[in-house]
C-alpha cells in the first residue's frame, strides 16, 4: 500500500544541520499524544516545530473525536500500521480545509521504529492518515548502500555514518526517508507498538485479520516525571531473510519495495 509514493525530498538535506532530535529527550511543554488502542496505550510526542502542518492537522482531528474508534486499515507485518482514515476502506482522510498538506519532511526527523508519519493517497501528500513505523534488519549490505549515496558535484557520501548507525541500533525503515513526513515519535508503550505491527494481515488487502483500533487520542503535554520514556524494543525487527520472501511474494506491490532498507531515491545521487 505505501509503494505508491515517489517523492523524495532527501536530495534537498543540508546534513551538516542534522540534529537527530528523536534521540533526545522531550523538551518541557513538548506537545504528547495519548493513543489508546483496543491492544494497550502508546504514547508519542509530537513535532510541531518542524512539521507544523501535519502537527496541527493531528492536534485538530484528535480534539474533535475525530480518532476514537478508528480502525487500522492496512498493516505489513513488522513495518507499518496505518490508521486515521474517514471511511473503513482507508482511501479518505480529512483536512480543515478539504486539501491535502504538502509534505514537511526534515533533516531532523527520521523513520526510527515508533516513528509517526502522515499518509495520503496523494504521493508527496498527507492528510489525517498517519502510520507507525516499525524496523528492518540494516545488514552491512544496507549499510554499504545507504553509504552510496553521493553528491554528484564532489562525490562525497550524503548519509552521514552517524545516521547510518541510529538505523541500525534504533530500528528504522529507511526507505521511508524523505518520502513521508515524520511528525512524532513514540517514547513508551513499544509493546503495544509490536502486538500492533505484529499482527497478521491479508496478503492481498493488507488489512488486518483482526480488528485493531484507536479507542481514543488525548493531546497533553510533556513534564519531567509525567511520562515514562522507553527504548524501542530492539529485538523486533523483520530479518534480510524476511524481507527477500516478501519482495518475492509481493512481487513489488503491497509496499514491500519501499520499505527496504535503501529503497529511498535520493536526487544527490
């Protein structure tokens, strides 16, 4: 379902300004998502500053009710979860204004595992859809091609090392890079996270076997001491082996090529 995304912003980084503000604790007054679910609660904080639009979007959708009760639509075991539509087929989202936001990716932010990023059936678009990213095995054959990608002017690599490194530790579907916004990033309840990201799908729909929903989204903000933050839970990822047998089962579609490790074109390159 995500393979129909082609925009790619990456070419447009100035790396040497990346901060990899994920990694970092919340900042005090930081706005915080509550997302409860019919399998556990998952709390994010939410990146106002560099996604303004997709934020304000959320934050709107959330106080009205908008989410509660929501089904995810489309799921591909161990990567992504999609929710947020505004009909059950998941071909409909809603704006304030009826139109799609353009998409607000970043240098800073990046699709670590518990990433939150908007969706549309607009390439380069997003509207009240959003997914939750989970993580792929970076090989070293990844790695080497993460590390190709070069300006054509000086040749010089355009993924820092130190990027290619917070992939791998703490999971990632780089693929996702530059493609679509990030927007949040989930800070406790990874347990939820996986029973979601976990769970069986039709091959053909992607939808979920079973009923996975939102049960209500509650904004806060953040405090010291108020939210417990957690490491993503490491040992969850979908292996190299894994991947080759969805590629080959898809045959391209559903998503699968996307969500490979060095999937994302970069106009440096």
């Amino acid at each position: 379902m995500l393979g129909n995304q082609t925009t790619n912003a990456l070419g447009t980084y100035d790396f040497t300004q990346m901060d990899l503000v994920q990694l970092n604790k919340p900042s005090e007054g930081q706005d915080v998502a509550v997302i409860e679910t019919n399998l556990g609660t998952i709390t994010a904080v939410l990146y106002a500053e560099f996604a303004p639009k997709t934020v304000a979007n959320f934050k709107k959708r959330a106080e009205e009710g908008f989410y509660d009760g929501k089904p995810f639509f489309a799921l591909q075991k161990g990567i992504y979860a999609i929710t947020g539509a505004s009909n059950d087929e998941g071909t409909e989202g809603i704006t304030d204004d009826g139109k799609f936001i353009e998409n607000e990716c970043s240098v800073n932010l990046w699709p670590f595992k518990g990433a939150l990023l908007g969706y549309s059936s607009q390439q380069g678009y997003s509207d009240s859809r959003f997914f939750f990213t989970g993580a792929l095995e970076i090989t070293e054959e990844n790695k080497k091609e993460l590390r190709g990608y070069t300006d054509q002017e000086t040749s010089a690599q355009v993924i820092p090392d130190e990027l290619i490194t917070a992939f791998e530790k703490r999971g990632s579907v780089p693929g996702f890079a530059g493609t679509y916004t990030v927007f949040g990033q989930v800070i406790n309840g990874f347990d939820t996270l996986d029973k979601i990201l976990w769970s069986a799908s039709d091959k053909n729909t992607m939808k979920p076997l079973e009923e996975i929903k939102i049960v209500k989204v509650t904004l806060d903000s953040y405090k010291d001491g108020k939210f417990t933050i957690e490491e993503p839970t490491s040992d969850k990822y979908l292996t190299a082996k894994e991947i080759a047998e969805l590629q080959n089962e898809s045959n391209g579609t559903s998503g699968s090529n996307s969500s490979t490790a060095g999937s994302s074109d970069s106009s440096s390159n």
